[in-house]
C-alpha cells in the first residue's frame, strides 16, 4: 500500500449493512487494498438514527452537520473538526440532526469483515 489523498470526489457510497435509514458508507481503504485499517466517509440523511453494537474499534470525524452518539452512559454531540471514539463491544445509537451529517472514518479491524 503506497501512501495517498482522498477526496469526496472519490468514493462511491453504499448503504451501511443492515440499516434501513438514510446512512451510507464508502470505504476508500479497506481488506482489499491491503492496509490494517479501514478508512472512508460516511453521509447521515437529516434526522436519521441507526443502532448497534461496534464489531470494531471505530472513530468518526466529523465535516459537516452534527452527530450525537448514545451510548448507556450519556449522549456526546458532536459538530465539523471534532472526532467521536467508539469501541468495539460498545451498544451505540447515532442521530444526525436536521441538516444530515458528513462524516470521515477509521476502524480496525476491517468493519466489512467484522460483519460477515
């Protein structure tokens, strides 16, 4: 794996497994490309909620729009240039708001693999 830039223009967005709501994934590094990590941007329709229990180590940044993420420990809320950590095991729910939500992401392991 060479080192390099990605851009939104690069991805094709799939909708994330499993969910019916208005949530896409696109993976721009992944098992098949051969890196340890996976790497990619998500996008978060407005008022879009989807539930479950982290089969990877997964960290969110955000770019445009809020994300709150609910755990059974309290709720976090995050805006553009912060970052939201998620680990494996963890039973989450994450609720964009009125304007939807752009995010990029990072898990280890490979989530596609995790859950097949």
């Amino acid at each position: 794996m060479k080192v390099r830039r990605f851009t939104m223009a690069d991805v094709s967005f799939e909708r994330s497994p499993g969910q019916d709501a208005d949530v896409f994934a696109a993976n721009l590094v992944d098992e098949r490309h051969g890196g340890a990590i996976t790497v990619g941007y998500g996008r978060y329709g407005p008022n879009q909620s989807l539930s479950e229990t982290l089969a990877v180590d997964d960290v969110m940044i955000i770019l445009e729009g809020r994300l709150s993420v609910s755990t059974n420990a309290g709720t976090v809320t995050a805006g553009p240039g912060e970052l939201v950590y998620m680990p494996k095991g963890e039973a989450v729910t994450i609720r964009s708001h009125e304007t939807g939500a752009v995010t990029a992401y990072v898990t280890y392991p490979h989530w596609r693999e995790a859950h097949s």
